[in-house]
C-alpha cells in the first residue's frame, strides 16, 4: 500500500532522513519509533509533501514523491500533525466539516460515529475549538481527518500530554481504525501502546531505520531499546 524506499530529506543544507526505507500494508498497524530528533516526523511529514525529498514514495504502486499535500490527502492519506492544528475559532462540529470525505467517494465515517467514539466532542460540538483542552483538541484531530475517509492515517505522537484513561481511548480508537479496514503509521515515543496495537514496528536513529520486527521482536531485543529507545 504504502512504499518508501531509499528516503532523504532535507532542511536546507541539514541532512535529516538517509535513505530511510519501510512499508504500511493494508488494513495494518505500524508503529514508527525513536528519541526526538531521530527523523521520525520528518519521515510523515516527507510522505505527504510537507517537506521535500528524494528517494521514491509510492501510494498503491503510483509515485507521491514531489505531490502536493492537498494531491495526496485527495489520493487517501490522512495525516494528523504532532501540534494538532485545530481551528480555534470555529466549533467542533465546524471542525469536522471541514475534514469531509472526498467527493465521489461513500464514507465510512459518519458524525455519529466520531460523537459515540468521543462522547465529549458531542457535549462540546458547538463549543469553539480553541477553548478545548489539549485532550480534547486531539480527540478532535483525529476525527476531523478521518472525516476525509483516508485508507491511511498517520499520526504523530498522538498521545503527547494526554491523561493515561485518554491514552487508553485513544489506543481503542486506532484498534476501531484497523476494524474497519484503516491501516495506520503511528508516530508515538510511549512503548507501552504501540507494542500493545501494532503489527510492526520500525525503529529509527539518526534518520536512519536500525530496527524492523514485530512487536514481541522489539521487546526482546535490549541491545535496540537501550541504544535507540530509553533515554
């Protein structure tokens, strides 16, 4: 489904990503680990042309490397940023529409569906967005960019400054995405949830990936979790 190979990128003259290579299959949950600074939101942010690259990124065998963010969120990537960028002034509710499906397309989301996951969006739906605490202002993120459809979500440290019952939500809330056929690349730094819901996981270091295996893999690797992962 998703497909990097040989991945750089830059900020201006710094060389961030070095030839990152890795894959997202359908309907699959794979987690995206490392220490701040080791590539890891670089990596999404090069994926939906946020910053530039050279290497291949391909979407369903199609070359994405180059597009713009708007070409690619259209093809069926979602992706909800680490500093959530909400719109403070409009109410939630006005938030999720304008996260709207792509035309053309039957949704598989529907309001209901993000109000019955988030019980306090719904109390909250006609409250300005601005007002909402940091927990809520993720909550609505993640629903407003499944409200594109996508087929799949990235998400960066989505539980950043999050109360653990919240946490446990939000891990809920990615099982519910593979239910209905979502895949997910999860940026997160919390080993615990993305152990726990992935099928895989990458871990990065120095723009590099030093490690790919599943779960079970990772935790019996200490050699990997003390040199990239434990601070």
């Amino acid at each position: 489904m998703l497909h990097l190979d040989n991945l750089h990128a830059f900020y201006g003259k710094s060389h961030v990503l070095h030839g990152v290579s890795m894959d997202v299959k359908p309907g699959e949950i794979v987690s995206l680990l490392g220490r701040n600074g080791s590539g890891r939101s670089t990596t999404v942010k090069t994926i939906m042309g946020l910053v530039d690259g050279h290497g291949s990124v391909k979407w369903k065998d199609e070359e994405i490397l180059g597009h713009h963010a708007f070409d690619i969120a259209h093809r069926g990537i979602g992706y909800v940023p680490e500093n959530r960028d909400i719109f403070p002034k409009l109410t939630v509710h006005q938030n999720l529409m304008l996260g709207e499906k792509r035309k053309g397309r039957a949704g598989r989301w529907s309001y209901s569906d993000m109000y019955e996951m988030f019980p306090r969006l719904k109390e909250r739906q006609h409250t300005e967005a601005g007002v909402l605490s940091g927990g809520e202002q993720q909550m609505l993120t993640l629903c407003r960019t499944l409200m594109g459809d996508p087929d799949l979500i990235m998400i960066d440290e989505p539980t950043e400054g999050l109360a653990p019952k919240i946490v446990e939500q939000v891990a809920e809330y990615l099982k519910e995405l593979r239910k209905r056929g979502v895949s997910v690349l999860l940026v997160e730094q919390k080993l615990t949830i993305a152990l726990q819901i992935s099928e895989r996981c990458y871990v990065m270091g120095h723009g590099r990936i030093v490690f790919e295996g599943a779960p079970d893999e990772l935790r019996g690797n200490a050699y990997i979790r003390k040199e990239w992962l434990e601070v």
